[in-house]
C-alpha cells in the first residue's frame, strides 16, 4: 500500500482534542481525506483545521518560524501573512507530520488546543462509517482511464490528499491536469452547465486552460445558516481548453454517484 493510501484511511479530526475546544462551546466538525475542520455555530471561533502531511518535514515555508516546545514535543508556528492564520507543524512518524491551522491571529488558543492533542498524534484514527462519499474516492483516479498509450507523470502533493496533479507527455514535467476535491460551505454558486445529472461551472483562465467545478450533495449548514454545505470536484488543465476538463469531470461525477 502507498503512503497515499495509508494516509487517506486516516481520520485527522481524531488528532484534535476536541475536548479542549468543547470548552469554548458546541462544536461542528467537517472533513475530506487529509483534513478536518471544527467551528463553533456561535462563531466565537472562527476555525481550526488540521491536515495530514506526506513528508516528515515540518512546514516553515514563512520567514522566521517560531520554534515550539508543546507537551514536551517539537513544534514550528508560523503565520500565512503578518498578523493573520496561525498555523503549527508538528512531526507525527517517519513518514507523515499534522499541519494545525486557525484563522485567528492569536496562537495561544491553538497552542493550547495542539499541547492538548499530542497524546493523539502517534495514533491512526479510523474515519467513522459510513464515510462521506469524498473520503473514499481517489483524485488520482482518472490516470485509470487514461488510453495504454499515454503514459501519466504523477506529481504528488502531499499537503492536500484530495488533489491529484499529473501530466500526460513524456517531454515535459508541468502539471496539465489538477484534480481536487474539498467540502465547502457558503452560498451554492449558479451553475453554467450540466454533465451527467451535476450542475458544473466552467472558466477558461487562459488560452489553453480552464477550470470547470462540480457542487454536489448540497446540505444545510448547521453551523452558519443560511449557508449550504457541498462537495466540491474541480478540474483544471493547462492543454486541451475546456473540452478536456468535460471527460474528465465526468468519471469524477459518474464515480461519485455510484459510490453515494
């Protein structure tokens, strides 16, 4: 079994103790394969989102990450922008490390809610059933369909493992296809086009690029009405225009309404 495939069997909402975050309220909690997000309904807190990563390095790609000790574990903070989404890595294994993000500028929160979850970190949660119909289907599934004569170069992202990103010509290592699978909350955008029995909206972002989305299984949102809650597939190709991502988005949805 690939590593990709060990993570995506993980629950990272069991890295959380959700204990330490109950104490501020009630809670919600919402994932795909890779990543689990907990809010409050209230909105006392805006979010905070742990994600499973595929390398054991610990994400510093800001300037100056701040060096942490939590629960006698090594630990690195950073911030995305100055005064803005708190963010700490934490190693987990030889093989993977957890990502902890909250949207709030103030890290003490997360810092507490991260002390308090590293008991959890050595352990491998299993997803509760039945799983939501993105955790078990794979981004990297439409190389499957690919004709025996193109021959894929897989370019792994391991910090999301609902994308999938490869290419199909030998000469060339740019990513032309991008698979990515998210479940998202906020208003149901209006949809340009069907295929199979989805609504779809397309983009063509550039001359040869283009990038068509999926909304489905449109749910109310508990924790922010009047919002929806919906699971986002998303195509986007850097050859082939708009015509390429329709095939593909189409397996993906076919796929998707077999397995739900």
């Amino acid at each position: 079994m690939s590593l990709r495939d060990k993570l995506r069997v993980i629950d990272p909402c069991g890295f959380i103790d959700l204990d330490s975050v109950r104490r501020q309220g009630p809670i919600t909690t919402t994932g795909t394969p890779g990543s689990c997000e907990v809010r409050h309904p209230d909105g006392a807190l805006s979010y905070i989102r742990v994600s499973i990563e595929g390398s054991p390095e610990l994400y510093a790609r800001r300037d100056d990450p701040k060096k942490l000790s939590l629960a006698g574990t090594p630990a690195i903070e950073t911030h995305d922008n100055p005064g803005n989404a708190c963010r700490i890595s934490i190693g987990r294994d030889t093989e993977s490390s957890l990502t902890y993000l909250t949207g709030d500028s103030d890290c003490s929160m997360l810092e507490s809610v991260v002390a308090a979850s590293v008991p959890l970190i050595a352990t491998a949660p299993a997803y509760p059933e039945p799983r939501g119909t993105l955790d078990r289907l794979d981004p990297c599934l439409p190389i499957e369909t690919l004709p025996a004569d193109r021959h894929p170069i897989l370019h792994l992202q391991f910090d999301s493992l609902n994308t999938c990103a490869y290419s199909v010509a030998p000469d060339t290592y740019s990513t032309q296809v991008t698979v990515s699978f998210g479940t998202h909350r906020g208003y149901v955008e209006l949809m340009q086009y069907v295929i199979g029995d989805a609504r779809v909206s397309m983009t063509a972002t550039g001359p040869n690029d283009c990038r068509a989305s999926a909304q489905l299984d449109q749910r109310p949102d508990p924790a922010a009405q009047p919002y929806a809650v919906y699971d986002d597939i998303t195509v986007s190709v850097n050859t082939g225009g708009c015509d390429a991502t329709r095939p593909i988005l189409a397996e993906l949805i076919d796929r998707y309404r077999h397995m739900s």
